[in-house]
C-alpha cells in the first residue's frame, strides 16, 4: 500500500524510493484485451506515463497448421491455409498453390491466373477495411467501424457468391480455381468496382484530415528504416518508411506483371503515413481489379493435368478413366516430384512466403510459412519504447497483424 500511496502522491512525475533508485511499475495488458487485436499478451513496463520496456507474448491461438499439414495430402493443406491468416485467406491459399505448382512444373491456365489476382486484390481491400475500422476505433472514431463493416459485409457475400463460404473460401486449388466464376459474376463485379471508390473517399472524408485522429497519429509510432529491415518488418509500415518493396513488382507472380499499379510510399513513417499508405493501396487494389476484370481470358479454369487435377463432373459420371482419376486424387491424393520449392506473394500485412518440400508422396514432407504478423510483431518493442502508453494502442493497430497468422 505504501509503494501505491506514494505513486499515487507523485502522479505524472518518476516515482522515486528514498535511496534515490527510480521505480517502475509493471503493466499487463492482454491476451484479453480488445485492443490487441487478438489474444496477444504484452508485458509493459512503465516510468510513470513512458515504456521503458515491451515484451510481446504469442502463442496462445497456436494450431500447429505446419505440422498439421504434414498429414494432409496436398490437396487437403489449402483449408489449413485459409485459417492462418483469416482476414487474408485467400492470399495465404494463393502463396501455398504456386509453390506446389512449381514442385509439379505446372501453371495455371489464363483465367485462372487473372481470377486469382482479381480476388486477391478484393482480399487485400477486405484486410485493409478490417485494420481500418479496428484501429480507427482504438483511437475513439467509432462511426469508421461501422462503415468499414458495411463494406466488407458486401465483399463476404461475393466470396460466398463465388465459392460457397464468406470466410474460409479455400477457392483457389493446385492448378487453378475450385470453381469457375459463377453465372452472373460481371455484375458482382461490376457493382463493386462502381460503389467501392466513393466508400473509400467517405472514409477519408471521415479521418485524413481530423484533427483528433491525426493528433493521435501523427509523430507517433516511429522507428527507424534500420531497426525495421534488421527485424525482418515487411508490408505497408515498410513501405511508409520510404521504401518501395512490394513482391508484385519485385517478385511478380500470377500474371502480376501484366498489370499497371503503383507501389504507395510515405516518408513520414509514423502511424498517420502507415493510414495513408493503407488507403492508398486500397484504390491501387481497384485498378487492378479493374484490369483483371476487363482484361479476364477466356478459357479452361484449371490446368490440363488429368493426374492431379479433378476431373470434370459430367466426365467423372460418363467416362471409365475420369471416375478412376477421380477415385485416386480423392482417396489418396496426387503424388509430387521430389524436391523443395519458395514461394513469395505480397499479403495485406506484407511479405507472406511458402517454404514446401517433397519426398515424392502423396502428403508434404515439411511446409514452412514465414507470415509477416511474425516478423513485424518483432519491431513491438522497439516501437513502444520511449512514447507515452497513451500512444501504445496507436502504433499496436498500426501494426495490422492477425495473431493466427503469428501462431498458426
């Protein structure tokens, strides 16, 4: 009671005991917090209102899914990806697929290339408006929740539109799509692609120029270029640091190249340039949509590899060889070369990359991701050091991780 009393008596100046020796106090905050953004503990310790220490503590949503997959055929490892990363299923589906395709030597036709760029982009909107509304609420702008929410509610009804599921979608497959786009999907898209740039310019109507929320933003949350590279910190807070790395461009996969975006930058590298650099990847995300849309191929949806892709239904119910290679992929899944392969796309929260290898069975011998929630919750402490605790929750939204794609 007596270290209490005195704390309480020198409120906003260091406690100090009567040797002279400054005393800190010791903050738990989480893993049941909401503005941890999931179950993510961090031990903070404080000299009066300032961190001198952080000390993240993961773990608690690990699901093993790495090794979960080394009992699943290759086929089956898809689901398990959609539940790492759940806010960005479909670009963790995407990374998975394309390392196993290089394994098989084997690329998806046309279609299927443009289908799958055109609805990650959707992906990395829908990611962005989830970190929008949660991180916009932290700092006390809670009409931008709602809103955030009415937009992605639309864009789960065009997962589900597409593949029968609003979260888990697992739609992308080896060798191409689960489905080919459903009848009437133009106008899916179409309308999306109409109403999407007006929401986007509402919200920043909202935020980019309030007061309150760029006195909570601004100056606040920064770390140097160094300390970001050598913590392996990937995505938009690279990027609003002044560095122009995206893995589309650098690393440019799934016909990415054939697309005109540009890579948004700030220099600011604070948590108000991270916002910028978020919504303006937001409309970036559009015009490829809009390429892909305008541009899609016609054509098959999956590659022509009767061994490992299923075959098709109206063949598997006529046809004596398809129902046989229906029968083996399903039961027993397909076999891949021996080998390994790297696989590197550009996720809502950054550099998301799929380590896989083969012994020539049905099932994964090992399969590695290295997400980028991972890496960038790495630069916590270094980003909470020295700033008032009042300005924690800030730079911990900035941050945009999702604690199953930490643990997984």
């Amino acid at each position: 009671m007596a270290d209490i009393d005195m704390l309480t008596e020198n409120a906003g100046e260091p406690a100090v005991s009567e040797a002279g020796v400054t005393r800190k106090m010791t903050l738990n905050m989480g893993p049941q917090h909401p503005s941890t953004h999931g179950v993510l503990r961090i031990v903070l310790e404080l000299d009066g209102e300032t961190i001198t220490s952080a000390k993240p503590e993961i773990g608690f949503l690990h699901t093993g899914i790495e090794k979960q997959a080394e009992t699943r055929t290759w086929q089956q490892v898809v689901p398990l990806t959609d539940r790492t990363d759940y806010l960005a299923n479909l670009s963790n589906n995407l990374g998975y697929v394309l390392a196993v395709e290089k394994l098989l030597q084997m690329e998806a036709p046309p279609r299927a290339q443009f289908m799958r760029v055109l609805l990650t982009e959707v992906t990395r909107i829908n990611s962005h408006l989830v970190w929008l509304g949660t991180s916009a609420l932290d700092v006390g702008a809670m009409s931008v929740f709602f809103y955030t929410f009415r937009e992605r509610e639309e864009i789960l009804r065009l997962f589900e539109f597409f593949s029968g599921q609003r979260l888990m979608t697992s739609y992308f497959r080896v060798g191409g799509l689960a489905l080919d786009a459903p009848r009437g999907w133009h106008k899916w898209i179409e309308k999306f692609l109409h109403v999407m740039p007006s929401r986007i310019d509402m919200l920043e109507g909202l935020l980019t120029e309030n007061i309150i929320f760029k006195r909570r933003t601004q100056g606040v949350g920064f770390i140097s270029l160094e300390d970001m590279l050598d913590l392996s910190v990937t995505g938009p807070m690279l990027r609003a640091a002044g560095l122009k790395v995206d893995a589309r461009k650098d690393y440019p996969y799934s016909s990415y190249d054939k697309f005109q975006f540009e890579i948004p930058t700030r220099t600011e590298n604070d948590v108000y340039a991270r916002y910028l650099v978020r919504m303006a990847e937001m409309r970036e995300s559009l015009k490829i949509i809009q390429q892909a849309f305008e541009g899609m191929p016609e054509g098959p949806y999956t590659a022509d590899a009767q061994n490992v892709v299923l075959p098709d239904r109206e063949k598997m119910k006529t046809q004596m060889e398809a129902l046989i290679y229906h029968f083996k992929i399903v039961s027993e899944g397909f076999r891949v070369p021996p080998g390994e392969a790297y696989q590197v796309v550009e996720s809502p929260r950054g550099e998301l990359a799929y380590y896989v290898v083969s012994d020539g069975t049905s099932k994964p011998y090992r399969v590695f991701m290295r997400t980028p929630s991972f890496g960038n919750l790495q630069a916590l402490e270094t980003l909470f050091v020295g700033f008032p605790i009042a300005d924690s929750i800030a730079s911990l939204g900035s941050m945009d991780f999702v604690l199953g794609d930490t643990d997984r």
